[in-house]
C-alpha cells in the first residue's frame, strides 16, 4: 500500500494540500501538516496535489 509522506524540513506551509484535499492532509496540534491515516487514499487527486505542492515535499511511500 502506498501513503503520503511530508518532508516537512521542505514544507512551506502554504496550505494548499489542506485546502485541495482536506480529508487527507491535516495540521496536527504542533502546527505542522500531516497525512490522516486512512486505509486508502485518493491517488490521482494526491498526484495533482504533489505535482503542484510548491515546498516538493509530498511523496508516495510503499508501505
Ligand atoms: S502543499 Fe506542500 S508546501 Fe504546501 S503545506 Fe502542503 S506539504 Fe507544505
């Protein structure tokens, strides 16, 4: 199965993850962005969200 990893040292926090696809991406309770854990998530629309995230810093992880 593939998830959604941040690098968050690259995240800009821009927002524009939470905003395209918010019942993927949250902020957690330290402000920084994270992936929700989910048994599957929506790729092709994950795939747009990464190719335009501004930091770079979403990739797929097989897990
Ligand atoms: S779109 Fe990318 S840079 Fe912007 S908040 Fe989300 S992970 Fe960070």
């Amino acid at each position: 199965m593939k998830i959604p990893v941040i690098d968050l040292g690259e995240c800009v926090d821009c927002e524009a993850c939470l905003e395209l696809c918010p019942k993927v991406f949250r902020k957690n309770d330290a402000g920084y962005i994270e992936a929700i854990e989910l048994g599957e998530y929506p790729e092709e629309e994950l795939q747009e969200i990464i190719k335009n995230c501004p930091g770079q810093c979403i990739t797929w992880e097989e897990i």
